[in-house]
C-alpha cells in the first residue's frame, strides 16, 4: 500500500513594503490622523514662540524702531542698546533676586528632603498627623498670611530686607517640598533602611549613606520648583520687602509703568527677556530630573 504524503500549504506571498511594525502610510486613516495630529502640534507651538520672536526682535531695534506698528519687523539696524539700558536698571534686582532664590531654594530642599525622610522611613507615633499639617500649610494662600507674616518679621527686625524674603519663602515652600521627597523616598525599598540599621548606622548616618546618594532627582524638582518660585515671586517681594531688596520683578514692574513720555519698547523686551533668562537656564540644566522625580512615588505610598 503506498504511502501518500501531504505536501506542505502554500505560503501567503507578503504584499511589497508590507513590514511588520511599520508606520500607517499617509493614506491611509492613521497616517491622516498623525498628519493631523503633528499640525496640531507645530500651530500651537508656532503660537507660542510669537510673542518670543517679538521679544528677541523688539529688543535689537534701536529705539527709533521699536514701535508697535513695526513689531513684526526685523531691525533695520542691529543695536543692543535696549540691552545695556535693561541690564542698568535691572542690574540691583537681579542680584536681589539670585541671592533670595538660590539660597531659599537650597534651605527649603535640605529642610524638605530631611522631613520626607523622616516621614517615610523613620516614623514616629503621630507622624501621619503630622504630615496631613504639613499638607494643609500647602492650600493657605499667600494673601491670608500678608498681615500677620508683616508682623512677625517686624518682630523679628527682618522687615525690608534678604533675609526676611528668604524666611517667608522657605516657610512657605516647606510644605510642597516636605510632599515630594516624602513621595520619593517612599520608593526606597526598606530593605536598605533596615540593612543600615542592622550595621549600626544611625537617623542621619542613614540619611546621609543610604538616602542622600539616590535623592537628585528629588532634588532636582524641589529647585526647580522653588527656584521658579521664589525668582517669579511678586506679592511677597512688594508687600515685605524694601527698595533696596527688591528683587527683578518689581523693578521689572516699575520701568515697565516709568511714566516716561517715549515708551522705550526695545529696553521694556530685553528686560522680560533678561529677567526670565534665569529660570530657563535652571530647566535647561535640571530638566531631564524634572519629570523622573515628579513621577516617583505616585504609584506607591
């Protein structure tokens, strides 16, 4: 009896250019709606660099040029007049501004980044009341402490001056920052905690060996968000400070309502240029921790 033997299913010849995990063509219904999508996109981000491009173009024009008629014009004649104008009369509130945020900024992540660790790693009886107090200082707007911060600086013979600024703000960036270290160190498996401990390591050997060398991203958001802060900050410079502390945003406010018979626009545009050149450098440098460190701890704790 012979023996008859199956012979093998054809293959399915694969259309020309059809790979596997590629791209939708453009004609088809998904390459339409990535067209779309990335128009979307580039209009809302052409949108958004327009008043850059007036800025940056305001700000090389002389001042015969600088007209509002004119402000989509490029300079006739590259001048940076506006500029040396801008960095003399900015020139006290930028080095307000530097020492009020930079040092703010660093006590409140050390001061943060302490209590975080405390809180999540080395608890104590009442530490959730405690971190629910921390929570509610966050929601207490600035405007319902005006009067008595006022005072208590007047106290304290801080009124009008840096360190009085620095104080109000570490105090009120204690909250938010106390949040997100104690967010991200949640993270930290407790393993490592006890292993510390088992070698005799104590609170702050522990914090300092084990927690410290794994906190730059934490830190990282903690100084961009309280650098930001603090270098933006208008209420309390105006409110608790003094002419010769105030910091580039009130000085910015008032060249800006000079009174001055010839609105000098190409000084007024590199000033909002110089004064928000700070905060960019600070992203620029610390961006790329932002989002890790923001995100750490919002899926556990």
């Amino acid at each position: 009896m012979t023996r008859v033997e199956a012979s093998p299913a054809p293959r399915r010849r694969r259309p020309a250019g059809g790979r596997r995990g590629t791209t939708a063509e453009p004609g088809r219904p998904g390459g339409t709606w990535q067209a779309v999508r990335l128009v979307v996109l580039l209009a809302f981000v052409l949108l958004f660099l327009i008043p850059v491009y007036v800025l940056v173009v305001t700000s090389f024009k002389p001042l015969d040029e600088a007209d509002p008629s004119s402000a989509w014009n490029l300079p006739g004649q590259w001048s940076t007049s506006g500029w040396s104008s801008a960095w003399d009369a900015l020139r006290p509130g930028l080095a307000n501004s530097v020492k009020i945020a930079v040092s703010g900024s660093l006590i409140s992540a050390v001061l943060g980044s302490l209590n975080g660790y405390v809180l999540s790693k080395w608890r104590f009886p009442g530490a959730d009341v405690v971190f629910t107090l921390f929570l509610f200082g966050m929601f207490i707007p600035y405007q319902a402490v005006m009067i008595p911060l006022a005072g208590l600086l007047t106290d304290m013979e801080l009124a009008g001056t840096i360190r009085g600024l620095v104080l109000a703000h570490v105090v009120y960036g204690i909250p938010i920052c106390t949040l997100i270290f104690r967010n991200y160190y949640v993270t930290i498996p407790d393993e490592l905690i006890e292993a510390a401990r088992v070698d005799g390591a104590g609170m702050l050997r522990t914090y300092w060996s084990v927690v410290l060398p794994v906190s730059a991203p934490a830190f990282a958001v903690t100084l961009i968000w309280q650098f930001t802060s603090m270098w933006n900050d208008f209420l309390f410079a105006v409110f608790l400070g003094a002419p010769d502390s105030w910091p580039v945003t009130v000085m910015l406010n008032n060249t800006a309502g000079s009174g001055a018979v010839a609105v000098q626009y190409n000084q007024q545009m590199a000033e909002a240029l110089l004064a928000s050149l700070p905060t960019l450098l600070v992203y620029l440098l610390l961006g790329r921790f932002f989002m890790r460190g923001l995100m750490a701890g919002a899926l556990k704790g």
